[in-house]
C-alpha cells in the first residue's frame, strides 16, 4: 500500500518518445513493465519485463496467433482467410509511448504501456484491433475530416461468484444490504461503494485518464462512467484501461465489477454508448453544424450511414452470444436503428446541445465490445454514409421500443451480415472479415456445448 501512496496523484500518462521513456520511469522508481495489447476481445496480451531490459530493446516479440484467440483460450479451426495460423511465427509490437503510466494497483512499483502490431516487414497487422481503429481514422483525415468521440461505460458490481452455474448477485453495500430495487440516478446507492468509488479515481488519476461523470444506471448495483470527447484512439485505449482499473479496484473490495451486456436476469443489460462528431481539420468547425447552427447535409448522411450499416457491424457492437440477451424488447436497450431528437428509445439519439456540441450518439454497442472494433465499426458507417450521401429516415417521435426488430437477433445472423457486406469488406480487409468470423463461429460451438438452466427446466420432463 505504501508504494501505491508514493505513486498516487504524481503521474502524468505518456512521453513523446523511445528518449524520454527512460528518464520518466528512472524519475518514479519502476522496476517492472507490463508490455500489453488488446487482443480481438479487448483483453490485454503481452509480456512483464525489468524496466531496464525494456529500455534497452523496446521491440517485442509475440505470436500473431494473439490475435485469434477465442474468449475461451481456443483457436478456430483451419480457415480460408484467416490471417495467422498458430504455428505461424513472430509479429512485433512497437510501443506507443504516449500510453506510458503507471500501474497503480501492482504490489510492487510497476508501468504499462500499450504496444502497436506489425509484420516483420515492417506492416500493420491488418487484424490488430488498435491497428483497425488506426485504419478508420486515417480515412477520415484523407477527407479533411477528423472524428471526435466519447464513450460512456456501464457496468455491474457483483458479489464474487466461483460456481459459473450460480447465478450473479449484487453486493453487499457500506449499509449491510444489497439493492433490491431499480436506484437509477440514485446518490445514495452510488455512496454505498463510496471506497471503491475513492480507488476508482486514485488509480484512475495515477493513470492520466479522465472521468467526466460517474451515475448510478437502472439496475441493481449497475453504474456508468461517462468519460471525455477526444480523439478515437485515445479514447479506445481508455476505455480499454478503465476496463482493467474498475475489475482490479472491485477485487480490492472482495466483489467483481462486469462488463458483460446482460450478467443478471431480469435486470437491464450494460452498453458502451458512442457519441460522434465530425470535426473539419482546415477550419476546426464541426461539420455537422452550418454557420446559422442548422444540422448539415453531412449531419443526416453520417446518420443514414449509421442506420444503413450498423446491423451489418452487429458482430462487433454485440459480440457473444450472451449481447444479444441485452437487445430485448422494453428492456431499455435499443432495438432497430431509428433515430430520433433526445429519445432514448432509439439506436440512434441526437442528444441536446449547441450547434458547436451537436453529435450523434450510438446506443447500440453493448459494454462487452472492443472499443477499438466498436469505435471503429461506428465510424465506418457513418464515413459510408457521409461518402455516399446517403438521406436518414424520418426522426422518430414517442417509444421506438414497439416498433420492429432492425437488429439482428442472434451471433451467427450477425457475423453473415457482416461477411457479406462488400463496403464493409473493402473498409476492414478480407483478412480481419475471415478472422473475426472464424473466432465468432468457433465461440459460438463453444456455447452449443453448455446446457443451459432454462433446457433442463422446460425439456428434461416435459418432451
């Protein structure tokens, strides 16, 4: 505890280059390093290493197999397309040192840094999700254009649970109860985690990462953290380490903090929701918002996009079989991809604001999505739409929650819609579509193994 006190509060995140990494991790005393890349789940793969060795040789080998790991450890089966296989050799990763920060929750002094995939000549790994979300930007600056972002993360506290057949219940607060009822926006049921909340901002602060809000959302135990507009790739890495500080700072209270879209029955699922503007890099004015502040013919073509082509990107938005438990009718989440001013019901909302603040706000993706993937999969519908000028539907006014289903309802639905989108496929590659199908199919056989408490209930006596 003593060594996280001495690093609490004194750190800024990143340095400009290889040069200045030294210096800054001699300056707070750090003896290790945790070199780390987001797989195509969004979990950190990489290896520890002293931080002198580091310093000597930044450059890390790995297998490009990282990449094709299921969420369950396993690898597809042979594929046509698929980028690695697993007796393939090495690719390296190159670290980006604008991520350097410390680790504040690790028992000894210890720094991380968040590393950029290539081949060993010298090429991005096409299928390397920081390395996609690299790619989507990049096609927006070749227009001018330069995208502004700011994800919010929901997510539960759930007491620890070591039995997978049990199921998830909420924890035990400062009062000696757990919640019952729906809190949302409730301050006193936040206040009942308020040590968990204080580690949350410590080691948050100790990173360099930035919360704008912090609420209580619907469900029991159910919290959202809203975080800053910026730019899409610092805005992923964030979410990809507010990921890892909310699951180590709840360890620390003896409870686990869930980003799975739908963890508990009968209570709301989580959603990572995507707000998006288009900024023009000539003049810095928002390209969604004319000089007199009326909505642009850019604004309505980024939205037609969106709804055009997010059922198409469904895979990445919901990306196990259980995110589509969350897509539920009534159940808060959105079901189609209508769109509407300040409505709540819909896929697509337009949120409130000054002609400066106007954005689009993607309340599809659900809290278990890679926020590389997710925020690059959004972007690239809008960038289709704004490309092809494309025309919205009509805004829609009152509940969209009884209209019909415009989402796919199930994995498999999702990842062929996906495949067979020829503006999709020339945007992401053959090689990322062929890959993260496989891994898709291959969970998938996964889950059709588990029988499930609802089968032996309804089937065991009764067929």
């Amino acid at each position: 505890m003593k060594k996280r006190e001495q690093l609490k509060g004194s750190e800024r995140r990143g340095v400009g280059s290889a040069e200045q990494a030294g210096p800054w991790l001699e300056e707070r005393g750090l003896e290790d390093i945790e070199c780390i890349v987001p797989d195509m789940a969004g979990v950190a793969r990489g290896k520890m290493m002293p931080v002198g060795k580091f310093v000597a040789a930044p450059k890390m080998a790995l297998p490009g197999s990282i990449f094709l790991q299921t969420i369950t450890g396993e690898y597809p089966d042979d594929d046509e397309g698929v980028a690695f296989d697993p007796a393939d050799g090495d690719i390296y990763l190159m670290p980006d040192y604008s991520t350097l920060s410390v680790v504040p929750w690790a028992s000894d002094p210890t720094a991380q840094v968040i590393h950029d995939a290539f081949h060993q000549d010298g090429r991005p790994v096409e299928i390397a999700p920081r390395q996609v979300l690299r790619r989507i930007i990049e096609l927006y600056k070749k227009r001018g254009w330069r995208a502004v972002v700011a994800p919010e993360m929901e997510f539960y506290f759930v007491e620890r649970n070591q039995d997978p057949d049990y199921p998830l219940k909420p924890p035990v607060g400062r009062s000696g109860r757990a919640e019952t009822g729906r809190q949302s926006y409730s301050m006193a049921a936040v206040n009942e985690f308020d040590d968990l909340f204080d580690d949350i901002y410590d080691f948050s602060e100790s990173q360099g990462l930035e919360i704008d809000t912090l609420i209580h959302e619907e469900g029991a135990a159910q919290m959202e953290i809203n975080l800053l507009h910026g730019d899409p790739l610092e805005l992923a890495d964030q979410v990809f380490l507010f990921k890892r500080t909310i699951r180590e700072a709840a360890l620390n209270h003896n409870m686990y903090a869930t980003f799975m879209a739908k963890p508990i029955a009968n209570e709301p699922g989580s959603a990572m929701h995507i707000h998006q503007s288009i900024i023009d890099i000539k003049t810095g004015q928002n390209l969604f918002s004319a000089a007199d502040g009326n909505p642009t013919p850019e604004f309505f073509s980024f939205l037609a996009g969106q709804q055009r082509f997010l059922p198409h990107v469904m895979c990445i938005m919901a990306p196990y079989v259980n995110s589509y438990r969350r897509l539920m009718r009534k159940s808060v989440a959105p079901i189609n991809v209508h769109w509407g001013y300040d409505n709540r019901t819909v896929g697509l909302r337009v949120p409130n604001s000054s002609p400066a603040a106007r954005r689009v706000e993607n309340r599809i993706p659900s809290s278990d999505a890679n926020p590389y993937l997710a925020i690059a999969a959004s972007l690239a519908c809008g960038y289709l739409g704004m490309v092809q000028g494309l025309t919205p539907g009509e805004p829609i006014e009152g509940s969209a929650y009884d209209l019909p289903f415009g989402l796919p309802r199930g994995l498999l639905e999702a990842v062929a819609l996906f495949e067979k989108c020829d503006e999709l496929t020339e945007i992401f590659g053959q090689s990322f579509i062929s890959t993260y199908r496989a891994i898709k199919q291959a969970e998938f056989e996964t889950f059709m193994r588990v029988i499930s408490p609802w089968e032996r209930e309804y089937l065991l006596l009764n067929v």
